[in-house]
C-alpha cells in the first residue's frame, strides 16, 4: 500500500468513523436504494470494485452526494491505488448546481485526493482526463473564486467529452459543467439549450442513465424551457423509485407548469423516500426540500389543513441536516402558510432563526425570508414602526449578502425591503409613490429567475401589486399584474382569484 498523504488519511479516518464501517455502509445503501438507474463506468481499479463504483458514480449523479461519497470511501479503503476512487470522492464535495458553499475542510479533502490520484501511475488516459478536469477546481481554491474554478473544471470536462464522445457519464457531466457556468443574466438561457441539447442526444442512446434524466430536468428547469423536460421527469422514478432527490426532481418541472397535483403527489414520495436515509444521525434536507415544494403545491390547491399537516409533521423530526437547503425550507415554510393566506399579524409575529440549532447567521439570505414576513405583515396590518424596524434589519442582511451574492440574492433581500417601503407608504397615504415603489420592486425581483432551491418566491411582489391595485379600485392595472404573475408563475391561487374578481369587476363596469 502506498503512502497517503497525512492530512488526506486523517481526514478520511475521521469521516469513515463518523459513518461506520464503510462496507457496511455501501451494502445497507445497494440493499435500501434498490435500483439507481443504469451507469456503466469502466476504470483501470480491480474488478470487483466495478459494481461500487457504479454504485457510486449512480449516486452521484442523483445528487445524493453524501451516499455516493461514502461509496467512492468503500473503494479506496479497499483498494487504496485506485486514482479513480480518489477522483469520485473529490467530485462528491462540491455540488456545482445547489446553492450550498463548500467548505474549506472539504476544499482540503477534494486537494488531497486529487493529489494522490495524479500521483497514482495505473489509471488511463482517460481516467487521467476526468481527474486533470477535477484537478482545474481545486487548483488554488485559497485564491481563486469558486465561480472561477467551476469555469475552469468546465473546460476539462469539456476536453472529455469532446475526445470520448461515445462516454455517457463524461458527457451527462460535461452537460452538467456547462448548466453550472450559466449566466443568471441569460434570458435567452444559451448554456441550458446547449446542454439540453446533448443530454436529448443521449437519452436515445442511455435512457436509463440517471446523469441524463437528472441533468435535463435542470437544464429545462426555467418557464421556457419546462415543457421539453416533461418526459425525462414522468421517467425519473422508474429508473430510480427509492431514491429521495429522483421523487423530487420531477416536481422542478410540474412547479415551472401549475400542475400542482404532480407536485403534490411526488414530493409526498420524495419525503417519505428521504427519511429512509439520515445524515450523521440528523434528518435529511431531502426531507425538508421536498416539503418545502409539498408546502407550496397545496397552498395553490387552496388545502390549507393539509399544509398545517405537513408542519406538524415537519415538527417530529428533528434534528435536521444543518445545511442551506434545509435552513431554507425552515424559513420558507411558516412564511409561506401566513403570507399565502394573508394572515398579516401573524406574519408580523414570525419567530425568526426557528430551530435554534440551523447556522443562520451563515445564510443571511435566508434570515431575509422571515424578517420580510414579518415586515410585510406589520405593514399590511398597520403596524408601520414595527414594518420599519424589519427594514432596517433587512438593510443589515443585504449589506452581509451582497459580499458574496451581490447578483441575486442581495437583489432579492433588495426587491423585498422595497416591497414593505411601498405598503408603508401606501399606508401613510402617498398612493402614487407606493405603486411606483412597488413596480420597482417587482421588476427587480421579476428580473431574477428562482433558484432551484425554493418553488417560487416566497410572495411575489408582482401579485402584491395586482392587490394595490384592487385596493386603489384600478382593476385595468391589477388585472395585467395578476395576468404579469401568472405568466410567471402559472396557476397561482391568489393571482387566480385576482384575476377573475378584477374580471368581474370590470365586465359590471361596462
């Protein structure tokens, strides 16, 4: 056995203790998962490995990062010269499409083990190539911007993909790269429909590869491009019916089109799905990001007991994986039950940083979603000194978020701060200025498609102006706001309503 490096061994003894044994492991994930879909990775490691690190690569591709780290574990305890193994691992710590940040133990981990693979001399020109492209993001990640370096793991894979056409999983991840370096600014969504592109051009050829569905799903993840990803999503579980994130995905596309029936009854799954599989002991985001969309679809079904179900349920099951996409949906959820409904003094009372446990303070962004609640209800409920105190905390978390998300979700916190100033000044009685404020503030927040971590905005300011409108009795314009909405975000009840009272009023008017 070949030396390791030190801090590489630590770390991985550390991380192998923290889950177990990781053989057992690896067969209690086969044995649980059942099927994963069809990925057929050949490497230059032994071959009784091969059956893992299908395994692996299967569960990586489904973005269940965590499983597929402690598969890719598995290989290099057992046969520790396998470069490829140590490439795998690598790629499992960064997750290009979620909103998550790495962290610099894992950016330590990902450099050793890439190190170690390029020092390894049994792996093949191949194999070599998809280690070279990991290699790109991990080069100097002390001084280079992530952005940068996910740039740069782009055009390796894209050397991959262009000299090994016929490799599936090197151009599913190529497709991948190229979804991850798209610009937010894009309207015309260019690096999607490329990718979009290659991954139809494999779903004839590898229609059961879960790189192919998952990736399409994400790449169509947009209000123009929805309907082209309908077929990869009512396929999805058939190649993969246990795992949690593969019951999910579907309902990225069902939330872009109002079938909110679809995303109903695959989250139910997906959530179900999830609990099966527990994090270091704490509840799975899989979980809460499903309930998240669940939340969301039965409030547009007008359900409203059965998402108090759901928030009940939501209760028993701490303690929660304490990462983005679990803070955000445990901020999300009370904020949308309360605003939906318009229930404002209860939105002004919103607790925020709920459970106490979750790193808020990491996700300013995310503090955002409850003190704009509570802001938006002391607004609308008249407590005006209390709306502007939840500004003032605002301005707060959009000066930390603008550090590291200056083109989005600071322009969000912004668009939201906004949206309370106009029902402020609505208030105050200043008509014309508040709309003007609130027009601002919807073309903001209209500007910035969602991020696949929520199912839409929290409460579009586009639909709040619709209510303006109403309240100003100038039905012309709220019916356009509401049609504006809804083009957006298409079946929504309240701009549903909207619309039809705006319709009747206007038809008793002519």
């Amino acid at each position: 056995m070949k030396k390791i490096g030190l801090l590489f061994i630590t770390l991985m003894v550390n991380q192998l203790q923290a889950h177990g044994d990781a053989h057992d492991e690896e067969d209690f994930i086969v044995q649980k998962f059942g099927d994963l879909g069809n990925v057929e990775f050949s490497t230059s490691c032994n071959k009784d490995q091969q059956t893992t690190m299908n395994t692996a690569l299967a569960l990586y591709h489904h973005m269940m990062y965590k499983q597929a780290e402690i598969n890719f574990q598995s290989i290099i305890k057992k046969q520790p010269d396998c470069a490829i193994a140590y490439w795998g691992y690598a790629m499992t710590l960064f997750h290009p499409l979620w909103p998550d940040t790495i962290s610099d133990e894992s950016l330590l981990l990902g450099e050793e083990a890439i190190k170690k693979a390029l020092n390894l001399s049994n792996s093949s020109k191949r194999e070599n190539l998809y280690i070279n492209a990991t290699a790109k993001y991990y080069k100097d990640w002390q001084k280079t911007k992530d952005k940068d370096r996910i740039i740069a793991w782009e055009q390796g894979q894209k050397l991959i993909y262009e000299k090994y056409p016929n490799d599936v999983n090197a151009a599913a991840i190529y497709a991948l790269s190229h979804i991850a370096t798209a610009s937010m600014s894009d309207s015309n969504l260019i690096h999607q429909k490329q990718a979009g592109k290659i991954l139809y051009e494999l779903y004839k050829v590898a229609p059961l590869n879960p790189g192919v569905i998952h990736y399409t799903i994400h790449a169509y993840d947009s209000n123009l491009l929805a309907r082209k990803a309908i077929v990869a999503a009512r396929a999805y579980d058939k190649i993969a019916p246990d795992v949690p994130h593969a019951l999910h995905m579907p309902s990225h596309i069902f939330v872009r089109l109002g079938m909110w029936k679809d995303v109903v009854s695959w989250n139910i799954r997906s959530a179900k799905a999830a609990l099966n599989y527990p994090t270091n002991g704490a509840t799975s985001m899989h979980y809460l990001h499903a309930l998240d969309y669940l939340v969301y679809a039965y409030l547009q079904l007008g359900e409203y007991e059965k998402v108090q179900l759901v928030i009940d349920e939501l209760q028993s099951h701490h303690d929660y994986q304490d990462v983005f996409p679990a803070t955000y949906a445990m901020a999300a959820i009370p904020a949308r039950q309360v605003l939906e409904q318009k229930q404002w003094l209860i939105a002004k009372q919103l607790k925020p940083k709920q459970p106490q446990y979750l790193s808020w303070d990491r996700y300013p962004q995310v503090q955002a979603i409850t003190y704009f609640t509570k802001g938006l209800g002391a607004a609308r409920s008249g407590d005006l000194g209390v709306a502007n105190q939840n500004i003032n905390i605002l301005n707060e978390l959009y000066e930390k978020t603008l550090k590291f998300s200056p083109n989005y979700w600071a322009k969000l916190i912004d668009a939201q701060r906004q949206t309370i100033q106009a029902w402020i000044t609505f208030s105050n009685g200043n008509t014309e200025l508040a709309i003007n404020q609130l027009i601002h503030a919807a073309d903001l927040e209209d500007s910035l498609d969602k991020n696949p971590v929520t199912p839409a905005a929290v409460l579009p300011s586009r639909e709040l102006l619709g209510d303006m409108f109403v309240m100003n009795n100038d039905f012309k314009n709220a019916l356009l706001a509401y049609k504006t909405t809804l083009a957006i975000n298409p079946n929504r009840l309240n701009s549903l309503n909207g619309l039809d009272f705006c319709k009747t009023k206007l038809d008793k008017m002519k």
